[in-house]
C-alpha cells in the first residue's frame, strides 16, 4: 500500500439529518435541538481535535495539524473546513486545533507534532477586525466563539500562533494562510498601530503564505511536503509567498522598494502597492521581491489561476456535518453558523473593484461560479435542516449578480491592468447578463419545501442598469425581495465615489427610479435601504453635507452608516496612510481625527438629538450655516433640542455601524472573505475584508 492510501483518513458514516431524527435517538437536556448531537453525528464525524480522538482512529500522528483562531464548524460557509475536508480527500490524515491558549505553549502541542507541518489561520475574520471597531474599541462579543464569548484568540493571531508553535516545535514547516495573512503577505499599513509593518512571514516565525483562494495551493504545498521536499525548497506554487537569502534562482521579477525605502518614505509605499495592485492578475501577474535588511528577501509568486466550475464544485461538495463540533453544545454553539447555515455561495470573486475593498487583492476579479447541479444539491440538504422553515436566507458572493467573468478576455488574458471594469461608466466589452442567475434562482424555488429565496448579497447595481433585458430586476421584485432590498451607493458626491471607484450619483438616481417603478408595476411597496459610509479618503466636510443634504431628502434617517475602516492592503487603506492615491499619486484629502470623523457620522444622521453640537459644528465649519434654521431645507434648528445633554466625547459621539450584528462580522457582509487557507464565506465582513464592500 502507498504511503498517500495508508494516510487517507477514514471516512465515517454522517447520517442525513431526516434520518438521525427518525431514529428517535433521545436528545440530551439543555442541548442545542439542531446541534451535532440531536443530528446524530458524534465526534467520529468531525477531524480529531484531541489525542483521543486520533486514538479511536487508530492513528498515532497527524499529517497536518490546522491551528485556527475560529471554533471548529463543519461547513462549507468556513474556510478552515473547506481546507481540512479537502486535504482529508487527497488523503491526508489532519487534526485540527481550534482557538488554542495562546499563553500555554503545550496548547499547541495537544496533537503531536505533524508528520508534514502545521496550517496557521486567524479564521475567518481579520483578529484585529474581529477585536475591535473602527473606533479602536474592544469588542463584547466573538460570533466565531462557542457561546459568542470574546477573548477566545489573541491580537495578530496568525503572528502570536506562528510563534508559539516555532518556539515548540523548531523544525516543523509552518504555513500561514486566510484572510489576516494572504492581507499582510507584504509590507502593509497597520491601522491599530498606526505604522507599517513587515510582511507576516517574517514576523510569524512561518515558511510559507498561502494567499488568496487556497484550494490549489495548500494541495500542491501538501503534496511537496509529502514528497519529501523541504520547505524552503518550495518556491515554484503560484499563491504562495517565500523568503529567501539569495535571488540568484528567482527569475521574471519585479523588485519592489526595500524595506528601508518604505519606512523612510510614505510615497514610495504608495508606489509600491500600486506595483503590487497591478499585478494581482492570475495571468498576467509578475513575481514581486520586497528586499529586508541583512539579505533577505520576501518572494511573491503570481496568484492562482481561478478554479473551473468542477474544481469550485468539489471544493462544495465535500462531506461536511454542516455543523458545529460537539464539543460547543454546552455553549450553545457556534453563532456565526445562524447566519450562513441556510444560505448559498453561488460564486467568488468581483470585478466590481471598490477602492475600500480587499477583494482584489484576495479573490481576484476574475469571477467564478457554482454549478447550477451543486447549489441545487446543497439547497436540498438545507430544506432537511430541523430549523428550515422554507426560506433560503442568499444565493450570492462578494456581488451577488455576477454570475461570469466581465468578459471572454479575462479567462486567457485576465483583467485588464488600468483599466476597471464598471468605472467610471460599465466597460463596452463587457458580457452583460443575468441569464443564468434568473434560471438558477427559478430552479432553487422550485424546489419542494422552499417558499421564498431571498437575495440579500449586494448587487451591483449600475451592472443590473446596463442590462438591456429588465427579466432579472423584475424578478427580484417579484420573488427575491422581502419589503426591503439593501444597496450599497456609499456616498453621493461624485468626488467622493470617484476616489471610492463607484458608480455616480446619477446611476444610483437611475436604480432608485427604475426600481420603483419596476415595485409600482408589480403592485408592490418596497423599499431600498441604502449603506452610507463617512469619513472615507476623498471626504471633507462640504462632501459629508452633500450627503447629509441627501438623507434629508430620503425622508428618514439610515440607522446603517459605517465609518471607513482601514484594513490592510485596500487601495483606500493606502490613501489613508500615504496622503496620496496610488494610481496618480496626487494628493488626496484624508480625515483623520476621531473629531472630524465624529463631524462627517453625525452629520448623516442629524436628527438624533444627541448629535446636535456636532452637527452645528460641521455646518459651521463648512460655511453652510444655511442648513441651521427653521426653514424646510435646514437640517437643525438654531437652538439645542430640550433636555438633550451635550456629549462629554464628541470622538464617541454617535455610534458607527461596525459592531456585530447585520453589518458587522457575522452577517450579510460576512459571507464574502474568502480566505487561503481560512477560505469561506462566512468570512471577513464588510469591514475586515475590505473596510466596507457591498457589491
């Protein structure tokens, strides 16, 4: 027998959901009625997390060992699941460690030392993302913890695990993926220490970065591994990163600016992620050298080639539980899985590219989607969910109406390198149609048991407008709406949304009447529900006015407004931290401050009362003393609203919308971040994957 068959992991029997409740198998008090164990499943079902478990299995050492700063949830919608399942189907015995005390060096030791190496990932969430809002305030609760308890991972988890487990086991090949490494795989701007700072492979202690969409790459590092090629002989996987003492075998590079150069000089970062933005394409990609002091040298390989319809099938069609481990039970489980469990990931990638969004720096912008086949299949094993109660909660991704790649070019050729897509007007080469999400959407609620598929993924929405055929838009209306349909305009003024790589105001106007109209035709009140951001590179306060004169006009006050988060490696990050955009190098307006930023939030939600001092203030500081008054178009009166108290910190004002909840971790942004190794989407969320993209 092989070595690879004497490996493979023993796959056990995971009972249909109907069938483990016919069984009438008597559910314990107090435990979870749609939890692992009402389900019939047991620990067999799930990858060994104790040295018991390997026990049972009869195994006396791991292949791999994954260390996730995530509980461990058995389902395709989490990335750490989708790469255990799949290493496990090339044969490979993995052990997974999940939110280990990182204080406690024999956490990490609790499987053994692997036979090939450890996988690192922070989870599905950014650590510092997940830790803290905008405002740099701790969070109260972790949706990726059983029970929803914070404090379960450190800060920079994936640098703090590296470490540990480098520190105990000298020798064993570290590979770093998802979303919190494949974003810091160079040097970046890190926002919570408001400094650049290296790139994570040196800082972690690892071997190896896995970016981007990890299935082919963790395959082919495993695969090397298991050959007997040592780590540092692995620099040939595209989506991988490496360093390296010597350049004498690195061929086709491009060599980036030294680390010393981008410490010195905030200009020379901004060139250097423009370098790094151009070549973010599968196929037309260069490899990258960000050179370090005392000769050393991190490698960038070109990203993966995206995953045909088969491959990303696969990757789907695993034999995932579905569920959360039995050890959570007690504590209720696992929340993050409430919002994804009845929900579809349709495809990955966007051409979309937002400036406040990772996505192209992660997923790519060459669009890949899901067989009809597959999501038909995963959509019935939703409807046999004890808790399924007829409504498929999304079919979507990062854009949920972006169903094929912008055009027949990018699939030989890639994406254009300075040219986008949908910006400023939707490209004339562009393969405009909703043809085949229309039939997809037909088909799923179709199904037995299904009465309503609801799309709440962004759609973008100048890509609906230049569609000739109005099939799709009336559809949604008609089936996929539930009273109010989420948009994501951002901002009205054009010289904000031209920095942010959105469509004008008046391709928004264009949607709102369109879709209005499409609603008074059906017979139907619906509304749109529009996501604002403020303080945004680009943004002073004459814009933030802009805005706010347009909320006053909407009629009612959005309850949704996020103040621009600066994640790692997004175009509007780089603004934030270098004063310029990148692509031009001219100087851009940035609002800083946590007062001016306090200014731009309270001004888009001028009637709370408590905003009162602040909202003066901005008006008078923009020279619109105008909107103070008495009159129709005023947004406050002269004087203070009775009985409201004057904030004792402007700073902490008025509350963002970054905290947990429909917009915040867990959520409808939360099913984009598709990490490397941590590839899912129940991911990053607006805010970690890409400081706010909504389609």
């Amino acid at each position: 027998m092989s070595k690879r068959l004497s490996n493979k992991a023993p796959q056990h029997h995971r009972k249909h959901p109907s069938t483990a409740r016919a069984t009438g198998r008597p559910q314990r008090a107090n435990l979870d009625p749609c939890g692992p164990t009402a389900l019939g499943f047991t620990r067999a079902d799930f990858p060994p997390t104790t040295r018991a478990d390997m026990e049972e299995r009869g195994w006396n050492q791991c292949d791999f060992v994954y260390v996730s700063g995530d509980a461990y949830v058995d389902h395709p919608s989490f990335g750490t699941a989708i790469i255990v399942r799949l290493l496990e189907s090339h044969g490979y015995r993995v052990g997974v460690i999940a939110q280990p005390d990182w204080r406690d060096p024999a956490s990490v030791a609790a499987l053994g030392e692997p036979r090939l190496g450890f996988f690192v990932s922070a989870g599905n969430m950014d650590s510092m993302v997940n830790h803290y809002s905008v405002s740099k305030h701790r969070r109260r609760t972790d949706a990726y913890t059983p029970g929803g308890a914070s404090g379960a991972r450190p800060d920079h988890a994936v640098v703090v695990y590296g470490n540990l487990i480098r520190r105990t086991f000298k020798e064993t090949p570290i590979i770093l993926g998802g979303i919190e490494a494949s974003l810091r795989r160079l040097a970046h701007y890190d926002y919570w220490s408001d400094r650049l700072k290296r790139s994570i492979l040196l800082d972690s202690g690892a071997d190896l970065v896995s970016y981007g969409m990890g299935e082919r790459s963790v395959v082919a590092i495993a695969d090397a591994l298991d050959s007997g090629l040592p780590a540092e002989q692995i620099t040939y996987i595209e989506g991988t990163v490496y360093r390296t003492r010597s350049l004498d075998e690195v061929y086709d590079y491009t060599l980036l600016p030294s680390w010393d150069e981008l410490e010195a000089d905030r200009l020379t970062y901004a060139k250097s992620f423009n370098t790094q933005y151009e070549n973010m394409d599968p196929f037309s990609g260069k490899r990258l050298v960000e050179p370090y002091p005392h000769n050393v040298f991190v490698v960038q390989n070109p990203p993966s080639k995206p995953l045909s319809q088969p491959e990303f099938d696969e990757a789907y069609d695993l034999p995932y539980t579905r569920t959360y481990h039995p050890d959570y039970e007690a504590a209720g489980g696992v929340p993050a899985l409430k919002e994804v469990k009845m929900s579809l990931i349709s495809n990955r990638g966007c051409f979309g590219e937002c400036s406040f969004c990772a996505l192209t720096f992660h997923q790519g912008r060459i669009v890949q989607t899901r067989s009809h086949k597959s999501l038909l299949a995963e959509a019935r094993k939703i409807t046999q969910e004890p808790d399924f109660k007829g409504y498929i909660h999304d079919v979507g991704g990062p854009t949920a109406n972006f169903r094929q790649p912008a055009c027949k070019k990018q699939l030989t050729r890639g994406a254009c390198v300075h040219k986008r897509c949908l910006w400023p007007d939707v490209c004339r080469q562009m393969d405009v149609s909703h043809r085949d999400y229309v039939q997809l959407l037909r088909e799923l609620r179709s199904l037995p048991g299904v009465k309503k598929v609801f799309v709440r993924s962004g759609i973008r929405f100048d890509y609906v407008l230049a569609d000739t055929d109005d099939t799709f838009i009336r559809e949604l209306c008609a089936h996929h709406v539930s009273g109010q349909l989420k948009v994501a305009p951002e901002h009205v003024s054009d010289a904000v949304l031209s920095v942010m790589g959105k469509p004008s105001r008046s391709v928004y106007d264009r949607f709102v009447t369109k879709y209005r109209e499409v609603n008074k035709e059906l017979g139907k009140k619906q509304y749109l529900v529009p996501y604002l951001m403020s303080s945004h590179p680009g943004s002073t306060l004459r814009e933030a006015v802009e805005l706010a004169e347009y909320v006053r006009d909407m009629g009612y006050m959005p309850e949704q407004v996020q103040d621009f988060y600066p994640t790692p490696s997004t175009m509007s990050t780089c603004m934030y931290y270098t004063g310029v955009d990148p692509r031009t190098m001219k100087p851009i307006y940035v609002p800083k401050s946590a007062h001016e930023k306090a200014l731009q939030r309270a001004l888009i939600q001028y009637r709370k009362p408590e905003n009162y001092d602040l909202v003066v203030e901005a008006l008078r500081k923009a020279g619109r003393g105008d909107l103070i008054g008495f009159g129709p178009k005023c947004l406050v009166r002269p004087t203070r609203p009775h009985g409201t108290k004057q904030p004792r910190q402007s700073g902490r004002q008025a509350k963002s919308f970054d905290g947990h909840g429909a917009r915040g971790p867990v959520g409808k942004g939360a099913k984009r971040g598709a990490n490397a190794i941590g590839r899912n989407r129940a991911g990053q969320g607006r805010e970690a994957n890409r400081g706010g993209h909504r389609g």
